[in-house]
C-alpha cells in the first residue's frame, strides 16, 4: 500500500531524477531535496517516508539523520550511500536508519525497500488496514487473517501476504516478479515458479472450486490477478 509522500535528498540530479520517475511510477508522491537543509526542512514539513544520501552538501545525511532523531521524529528513513565500508553501514543503522542501499543500485531495490519499509512501519495511504470483502471472503490486513463465512483460513504467513498483494489490486495483471518482488522481497533468488507452488495452495483454501478458480485467475505467461468485487 502506498505511503502518502516521500522526501528523496540527492544531491546527484540524474540519480534524484531517476529515483523520482520510478516511485511516481508506482503512484508515490514526491518531494526533492539536493542538499541537507533542505532534506530536514521537507522531512519536519510532514513526511511519511524520507530516502537520504549520505553525502549531502550543507548538512550531511548522518547529520540530518541525528538531527531528526533528536528531534524525536519517526518518519522512515532509507540511506543511500556510495560507502561500502561496514562501519558506514552500522553507524547509519545505530543512529536510527531502517535500512540502506549502496551505490549503484537498481530503482527497483529501492522500490522493494520503501515497500517493506512502508509495510514494516505500517503506512497505508488511507491511515488504517485493509478490510477487504469478496463475497464470502474477507481479508483483515490488521489482524492478518482471512475469513470465510466467519471462519478463520489457516494461512501460512507468505499465503496471507500473496493474498493480500493480489486483493489489494482487484482486477490488475500482476507478474510474477512482480509478486516474488513485493512478497518475497527484493533479495529473493528462488524461481518465480514459486508463486505458482503458493497460489495453488490458496486456491485450495479460498476457492468454491480449486480447479475452476473465481478468484486467483491465471493470465499464461504472465501471472496472476485478483477477480473484481
């Protein structure tokens, strides 16, 4: 679920631009910052989720980060950091970092991130979990669980989380590296068959009729989506 606004300080503007194309592209709002001061001055304004480089000018991003901290401010912060000594890593981490990419890096690794780093911290754009309801079928997101009928699914963790990405996007085709990315995590290197292994298994929990699927429908080649309430 998307976070409401995100404050990306990168003093590089090609990297700044390309980070800003891909998380508007999945529907993020954004606000850039080139420089420290004003990377604090976008995160005190009201961010949800702030991705900071280390080597900012003004003020660095260590900085910034202790600064928002003292402050006793909350808001998610993902590093960005061309230093791939270890104590780099462990001091951004120790003064408050939820996690942190080396450079170069891929956009999709930082969407994978901010993804997990939303779903870590909670932020939806509506302020609150899903409750979602098809028919027989109800997802509760706060309580992670699904229902049917009122009787409680016995879902694996990963089940519930597969279910849940694919119901939050009722009648959209998601692929599925898509679904390993969003699910599974960035890192994961299984084969993507392994969505198909956990798919059948909810079909056997959720579906009238497993082998003429109403809800988990199949699109060869592709993936999978969620049919519309």
């Amino acid at each position: 679920m998307p976070v409401e606004r995100i404050v990306v300080a990168e003093d590089d503007a090609p990297i700044r631009a390309l980070l800003l194309h891909h998380l508007r592209g999945e529907g993020y709002r954004c606000t850039e910052a080139a420089d420290g001061a004003s990377a604090l001055r976008a995160a005190r304004s009201g961010a949800d989720l702030l991705i900071l480089d280390v080597g900012l000018p003004v003020v660095d991003g260590f900085e910034v980060l202790r600064v928002l901290r003292r402050e006793q401010r909350d808001v998610p912060v993902l590093l960005l950091t061309a230093r791939a000594e270890e104590i780099d890593r462990i001091v951004g981490l120790e003064i408050g970092a939820d996690d942190y990419v080396t450079k170069p890096f891929s956009p999709r690794e930082v969407i994978a991130r901010v993804r997990a780093i939303a779903r870590r911290a909670g932020i939806a754009a509506s302020g609150a979990p899903a409750l979602l309801r098809f028919d027989e079928l109800e997802i509760d997101e706060a309580a992670r669980e699904a229902r049917i009928e009122g009787r409680t699914l016995d879902l694996k963790p990963r089940e519930f989380a597969l279910l849940l990405e694919l119901a939050l996007h009722p009648g959209v085709a998601l692929s599925r590296r898509m679904l390993l990315e969003r699910v599974w995590g960035y890192e994961f290197n299984g084969d993507e068959r392994t969505v198909d292994v956990h798919v059948r298994r909810l079909r056997l929990k959720i579906e009238r009729y497993p082998g003429a699927p109403a809800l988990l429908q199949t699109i060869h080649g592709f993936g999978y989506k969620f049919a519309r309430a």
